[in-house]
C-alpha cells in the first residue's frame, strides 16, 4: 500500500500543527509520500506566507522596502525551527535569498521559497528525504505537465531514498527555471506526485472532515459526504459547492486514485472518500442524496413560435447564444416552445440584444424574459435505481411553498437540477437537505 499525503497551508501554520503532521505520518507507514504547502494562517487574523511573498514582491517592484514583511516571514520559520528543536540552517538559506531582493527576482522564485523552505523544516522533522519540486515537478511551457518525466522523477526518488517530501505549489520549466502554479497549487503537485508513483490513495489534509452534503452557510451542521464519486463531485462542483478545483482531481481521476479529503485537526475523522465507482448496493448508507448545490442569478428565456421547426430554431438560438458568448446550462423543449437558462453574469448587457436576435431570426411570436432564478441540484449516483425520487422532491417542496420555475435531470440521471426565484434558493436547499439528506 502506497499514500500520497498532502498537507495545505493550516496543516503546516506552526509547531504544533507540525506536530499533528508527524503522528499522522507516523501512525501509517504507508504514507510514503508527503506534499508540503507554504505555512498558513494561524488565526484568521494572521497571513499566509505566499501573500507575504507575494507582498514582499510587490514593494520591490514599486521601490519600497520590504525589510519588515521579509523579517516577518523569518520570524516564522526561525520560530518552527526552534520550536521542534531541528537544525536546519533556515537563516542562511534566507539571507542568501535578502541578498537577491531586488525588482529583478523572479517573483515564481520569490514565492515558491514559501513551500521550499515550510517542505525543508517538515523533511528533517518526519525524517523523510527532501526532493525539490524542481526536480522532479516538470512544467511544459503551454502550462501543461510533463507527465512522463513526473512518473520516472517521482519513481526514481521513491526507490532511492523510500519516503520522500516534495515541495507543493511549483515546479520546473524545460530550461530548469521555477514556475509557480496557481493559487492552492499543492493540491495538483499532491495529485501530480500520486498519480506519477501510482499510489493506492492520495490523501488531501486540511482543516475541514471532508466534503459537506450542502453549504453550511445554509444548512446548520451538514453531515460531511463519507463517499462519493469522481462524476457526482464533477456535479456539485459544477453546481457551485466549493470543492477542489477540478486541475487538482484531474491526475489522480485519470490514474483511477482514490482522493481522501481529511481533517489535520480531528485526524480520525474519515472525511470524504472520492472514488472512480461504487457499486449498486451500498450498505452503508440509505440516503439517495449525495448532496445538494447551488447557484443564484440565473435567466430563463422562453421563446414561442407556433410554426417552431425544433431543430433549425434550436440551432439558431444557441448560435445567438454562442455569438455572445454566454453558455446554456439548460434547455427545456415543448412544442411550440422552449426555454434556456443562462448565467445573468455571462448574458451581462447583452440581455436585450439576445432576446431581440432571437425574435427577429426565429420569427418568434413571443420572447420573455424570468430573472433572478436560482439553480438548485440534489446529485447522488442512487437517483438512477430509484424510481419516484424526481416525484418525492417535488412534493417536499410544494409543501413548503417552493414555487418551481423549471426542471432538468442529468441525461446520466445522476442529478435533478430545479429552477426556484433567487428569494427561495434557501429555502429550497434546506427542504431537500431535511427531507432527503439529513
Ligand atoms: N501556498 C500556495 C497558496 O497559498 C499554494 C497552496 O497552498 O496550495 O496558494
């Protein structure tokens, strides 16, 4: 058994978070692997050392000093150093980095000695073999990753020293130069590592258990989702929960990888367990519901035309829609009519522009126009035995007045997405929370 275990930024604040990492290491000698942010927040009134790097670079382009941030940031490695009691000589290695500030360092450099440095202390504290990010994390220059020279890199080091730690967040161009990821990059870096060594698991710890089956902000105490599959999380995350950007799922989805999103804080916590499949009989859980997403400030235009030839009417419309490139979440059909829902963000100004192309080429009789619509969808992979699921939904909502603007299914009958005014969209996700996922 082979794990990749990443650690994000709050796993890695401080000494005592440090602390937590290594009992998590050390109570599973399969995670053979670790991924290391940068040192993050410690409260939410602290900074993470990316800004400050990021920060630190921004004064140097503009001329201004950024003695005092730069001393900040060596303040907190000196202090996890002595802390742990290691003895990595950290002030050397940032003083020969003071030497090199000025506007002319790369600023992928600058930033990425946040995750070097935070990787080098947490090497020397688990006791495994530091391998630089630059060494074995190989950037194309279009931004894609050299997968194959990862895999050889990755495999190399893994049999040569046995438990390795890579620096997350950055890698290498073809000419050796650093280049940083984007934001919350260590996720793909920890995907990357365990798709290259072909790990059994790649473990992303952070500061939460897991997935939550509907936003907290709505919902009071979700339960967090204990497993799911790589297409259902592609839903709710398309639908607007926030999980992991989809570039960091991508290597290890791919591989075929099971992702197992923990908790650094409550490490017997389970947290949520991503998977390419799970078969038809799931003992475990009876719920039906995987969990709930949504997003407000939706469109719905409906357009009428009693001489309507679908498919000419249809391809029109959507080459209006295309033309101003705004993308169709759904399509409903009747027969002499049909409605498309679209994101208000993406139709912008060009609302009545739209509906006025689709009048004059269409030759509509009639275009309207529903605002403020919000999408609501309920995904879960058990929909498809199921037969009533769609009928039980409905029910649950009418009873509490949840007036019901439109409906589509997944054609993979894996979500049942709802169209609600943007003044019941909590209202909706909590009745479906309640009835079905609770
Ligand atoms: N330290 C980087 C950031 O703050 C990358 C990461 O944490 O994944 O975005």
């Amino acid at each position: 058994m082979l794990k990749t275990a990443k650690f994000g930024g709050s796993s890695v604040s401080s000494a005592e978070q440090f602390r937590k990492v290594k009992a998590i290491i050390d109570e599973d000698d399969s995670r053979r692997i670790v991924v290391v942010s940068a040192a993050g927040k410690r409260s939410s009134a602290d900074h993470k050392l990316t800004d400050l790097l990021y920060l630190c670079h921004a004064h140097l382009t503009y001329g201004v000093s950024c003695e005092e941030i730069f001393n900040s940031i060596c303040q907190r490695f000196i202090e996890i150093r002595d802390d742990l009691g290691l003895s990595y000589r950290v002030e050397e290695e940032l003083e020969a980095l003071k030497r090199h500030l000025n506007k002319d360092i790369s600023v992928d450099y600058l930033v990425s000695r946040g995750e070097y440095l935070t990787s080098r202390l947490m090497a020397e504290y688990i006791g495994f073999h530091f391998v630089d990010a630059s060494e074995c994390i190989f950037m194309n220059y279009d931004g894609t990753f050299d997968t194959a020279g990862i895999a050889i890199a990755v495999k190399k080091a893994l049999s040569e020293f046995g438990k390795i730690v890579i620096p997350g967040f950055y890698g290498s161009l073809p000419g050796g130069k650093i280049k940083v990821m984007s934001r919350g990059g260590s996720d793909i870096t920890g995907a990357l590592a365990a798709a290259a060594a072909g790990a059994d698991v790649y473990e992303n710890w952070t500061d939460v258990s897991g997935i939550l089956m509907a936003d907290p902000r709505i919902v009071q105490n979700p339960r967090p989702i204990s497993r799911i599959t790589y297409a259902e999380l592609r839903e709710l995350a398309f639908m607007g929960a926030s999980v992991l950007h989809e570039e960091s799922v991508l290597p290890v989805k791919e591989a075929g990888i099971a992702l197992n999103i923990r908790n650094t804080n409550a490490s017997s916590d389970c947290g949520t367990m991503i998977v390419p499949s799970i078969g038809k009989e799931d003992p475990e859980d009876e719920r039906f519901i995987t969990g709930i997403a949504g997003r407000r400030n939706f469109d719905i235009i409906t357009v009428r035309s009693r001489n309507m030839r679908v498919n000419q009417s249809l391809r029109q419309a959507l080459e209006i829609f295309e033309h101003y490139k705004v993308n169709t979440e759904h399509i409903t059909l009747g027969l002499d009519s049909f409605a498309v829902v679209a994101s208000a963000a993406q139709i912008g100004e060009d609302l009545y522009n739209i509906c006025s192309e689709l009048q004059k080429t269409l030759r509509a009789d009639d275009v309207q126009i529903q605002e403020g619509i919000a999408l609501v969808a309920a995904v879960g992979r058990k929909m498809t035995f199921r037969p009533g699921i769609s009928g039980k939904l409905f029910q649950a909502l009418g009873r509490e007045g949840v007036n019901i603007k439109t409906i589509a299914q997944g054609s993979d009958e894996l979500s049942i997405i709802i169209g609600v005014d943007n003044s019941q969209y909590e209202t909706a996700v909590r009745v479906l929370y309640e009835s079905f996922a609770g």
